[in-house]
C-alpha cells in the first residue's frame, strides 16, 4: 500500500496522461507498463552485469554495442534509459518511436513466445515529445522516490496502485485481487521448483508473479544453480489465459519484468471447448470472474456433465479439476454462494470436491477485501485433485482482519489474521483440539455430508453466548424513581428563573 508523496507523484503523473489526450485507464497502464518496462531493461541489465562481474561470469548485455532495428543497425547504448531520458524532447521522442519501441517489440527472439505475440500489435500512443518529455521526468521521479523507500515491496505497490485504476468490476465480474491475498495464497500453497502453475483466468499475471517471487525467496539456490530447472522456471512452468489482449500484453511483460523469459501467456477463453488442458498441472492458482454471463453453447461438454450450470464460478472449479493431475492441488477465489447454494448444481460441485476429491480448507474471507471495487463476500477453497475421495476432515477459517480497514478507503491497520491463517493451515494437525468457537476449527467429513456438503463456516461455528447479571427489579426501580426526581427537581429550578 502506498501513502503520501509516492501516491501524490504517480496521481500526478495519470494526470499528465489524462491532460494529454489519453483518457481510457487501460490505455493509461498499458503505456505506462512499457515506460517501466523500459526503464526497468536499463536496470535490470546492469544488475546482471555486476552479479556476472562478481561470479566471473561472461555477460551479454541486451544493449549490445550494434542493435538490429529492421533495416537498420543503430548504436545498443541510446536505447538505455538512463541514456535517452537526457535528451532534449525533440530527439528523445524520435529515438523513442523509431527505435526504443520497435527494440522492445522485438527483443524476444522466439516469435511464438507470449512475449512476441502480444506486443505484435502494442501501439505507442504518447502524441507529443512534450508529453513523452514530462512523463520521462514524473517517472524519474517516482523511481527517485521508490529507491528512498525502503520497506517492503516499494515497486510491487507501486504497479499494484496503477493496476488498480483499471480494476472497476467489469460485465462479468473481473476485479483484482489484492497483492497481499495473492501471496497468502501463494504461501498457503508453498509452491516448489518443479511445479507446473496455471492461472486460467491470469488476467495482469499476479498469481503468477507471486508464485514466481516465492520461489526466488525459498528455492533460490535449488531453482536457479540446476540448468533443467532453471530452464522448467523460464520457459516451461508458469501458464495463464485469459480473453482480454491487452491484460494479457501488460501479465506477459509484468513476467518478464519480474525475471521469467517466455511465460505461456495465451488468448483463450478457458471455458469453452478451445481449452484442450487435461491432467497438465500440478497447482492451479486463480479468481476466477464471478457472475459472469456466458454462451451455454460454446462451453465444453465434458465441464457441463460435471456441473450443469450458467454461473461460471461453479464452471470454473469443474474446469480446474479438469486441468490439474492427480495429485495436483488448488487454492481458489469463490463468492460465497458457492459455499452454501442451494441448487442441484452448487451442491454437485461440493459434493464432487468433498466426495471424489480431497477437500483440505474453507477459508471466509470479509466482505470488505474486493473493496472499492466490488462488495462481494468471498472465500478461498484449497483442494487436491485425487479423483478417488480422500476428504478426511475440512479446517475452516473465520478471517476477520486482513491488514486493510474494511471501508472503501482500505488504509493500512495494525489487525491481520493473514500470518496465523499460513501457521495454522501449515500445522493442522494441531487443530484437532480446537473448539468451535474459535477463530479455526476442523470440521469431520460426515458432518459436512449430514449437512447437504455445505461450505459455509457459519453452519458449524459455535456462538458461544457470556451470561449477563442484572440487579434485582426492586434496584433498577429505586434508580428510575431518584431519576425523576431529579429531573422533576430540575424542572423546577427552571421554572423558578423564567
């Protein structure tokens, strides 16, 4: 979460942009996502330049001394950031727009890379040197700023915040998810260095990232020191779809910007008979749009013999335990009807989870996460495809507190339950003596069964009710007869002065 002089900087900045003509938030993001995207090249290849100095390691750098742009070969240094941003308006622009972009649109040589088909079609869109001027300078800025903060993440907030502005609910429920629900999951789930992760509806690729910075912080040495894993982490493991083009321009380049060279990162509509994925992955990590309207017609027939249904957040957990292997494991965004609806098809979908599957944990999320965006009450539901049962007992958690206020204003607070939710998820077994009225508890299959597989903690937690001593009648009685004697005694004093 990002506060004051930050928050002001980049406000300032949307401000250039809406001034100078670019008034569609996607827009906005988009060309702000390849200015980073730059400016973040310039960086990053220095920072591999020093490690490959200090490891005694040959580098290559990507500014080479001679570029290929087309059918000209133009000097590798002017396209660095720290560079071009020194040069009068006039020339930057040029070299911007006959160079810099073209170089960023073709910098990855596999031309079937999510990388190359996405920025196929990128348009840069700053119409003046002038405006192209002013944003380099704001952006400078901002990087300024970030480098001063110290604490936590300064540069994941930063592009959360941006990504933020595009976030309004859209016609079939799309909204982000808050970076600190991601990485709760993303630590629920523990990935390791030879999972195959997907996202079917990736959107800017947060899952994906997340899951991806887990890894660097926890398998550094055993992902990125062993060739064939390192090569399953760049080229083979991270997978996610999703049906709006430009989401899918600004997930692959945030992937690439965070360090992994060719995501599959492709346009597809997950739901439909197009999506050919059975048994593939090994963790699905996703929130998937909600109350979403859909073509019954072009929904695959195998989705639909599991869970006959419209909604297609039941559609979506019938898709993913198509998608993972046996053994594979899911931790999931639900609205809460999902938990507890009533329809033939609500209960099929917990009856197929509970039942032909291993239900491990139902986590209540408040209402107020999804805000300003969206109201909606949610939970996450972690699974494991075994397509033979195995549900022994369910933890449930009541999460009460996520680190933000719950009003549209989400600011920062001192309550969260996200650490205890990964401790105690990590350490079930030591649940077993938890009562129902705590904030946890698990809850034995047979009970879940007894009560039409309903998910909703509400149905198991125990209210547990504090007896409340009152005086004796004649007490309170005494009290209300000296009170209005007071008053009458009161009355009239005032009487007395009129």
């Amino acid at each position: 979460m990002i506060t004051g002089e930050l928050k002001n900087k980049i406000n300032a900045l949307w401000e250039i942009f809406w001034t100078g003509g670019i008034t569609n938030p996607l827009d906005v993001v988009e060309q702000m996502t390849y200015l980073m995207f730059i400016h973040d090249l310039d960086e990053t290849d220095n920072l591999r330049a020093r490690e490959s100095a200090m490891l005694g390691l040959d580098h290559q750098s990507i500014f080479a001394e001679k570029v290929r742009i087309g059918e000209r070969t133009v000097s590798g240094n002017q396209l660095k950031w720290s560079v071009f941003h020194d040069f009068p308006a006039e020339k930057m622009y040029a070299v911007m727009q006959e160079q810099v972009f073209p170089f960023i649109k073709s910098l990855h040589g596999d031309k079937a890379s999510a990388y190359a088909k996405y920025m196929d079609d990128a348009i840069f869109k700053i119409p003046t040197p002038l405006m192209l001027d002013k944003v380099v300078t704001a952006l400078d800025g901002i990087y300024e700023q970030m480098a001063q903060a110290r604490e936590g993440d300064v540069r994941g907030d930063v592009y959360e915040f941006l990504l933020s502005k595009i976030a309004t609910a859209g016609v079939n429920g799309q909204f982000r998810t808050p970076r600190h629900i991601i990485k709760m999951m993303v630590e629920l789930m523990a990935p390791g260095p030879e999972e195959v992760i997907c996202d079917p509806a990736c959107g800017t690729s947060g899952f994906l990232v997340a899951a991806g910075e887990y890894l660097k912080e926890h398998h550094k040495q055993e992902v990125f020191f062993d060739r064939q894993k390192k090569d399953h982490y760049m080229n083979h493991m991270f997978h996610g779809f999703d049906m709006d083009r430009t989401m899918l321009r600004i997930g692959a380049m945030n992937m690439m910007t965070h360090g992994v060279a060719n995501p599959f990162i492709e346009y597809r509509d997950s739901l439909s008979d197009q999506n050919p994925d059975r048994e593939k992955y090994t963790l699905i990590l996703a929130n998937p749009p909600f109350k979403g309207s859909l073509d019954a017609d072009i929904v695959s027939a195998d989705l639909l013999k599991l869970c006959k249904t419209k909604k297609t957040e039941l559609l979506f957990l019938a898709l993913f335990l198509r998608m993972l292997k046996v053994g594979g494991r899911g931790a999931v965004i639900v609205p809460d009807g999902v938990l507890f609806g009533s329809s033939k098809a609500h209960r099929d979908m917990r009856r197929e989870l509970v039942d032909h599957n291993r239900l491990e944990a139902v986590i209540s999320m408040p209402s107020g996460v999804f805000k300003p965006y969206a109201g909606v009450s949610t939970g996450v539901l972690v699974f494991t495809k075994t397509g033979h049962g195995g549900t022994d007992k369910v933890w449930f958690y009541d999460m009460r507190a996520d680190g933000f206020s719950l009003d549209d204003k989400r600011a920062p607070v001192a309550d969260s339950d996200i650490p205890d939710i990964v401790a105690r998820f990590h350490h079930r077994a030591a649940e077993e003596g938890r009562a129902r009225t705590e904030r946890s508890f698990l809850v034995p299959r047979e009970e879940i069964v007894e009560n039409g597989y309903n998910l909703s903690i509400n149905k198991y937690k125990k209210t547990e009710y504090v007896p409340v001593e009152y005086p004796p009648t004649s007490e309170i009685f005494a009290e209300l007869r000296q009170l209005e004697a007071e008053i009458q005694k009161g009355l009239e004093e005032l009487e007395g002065m009129v």
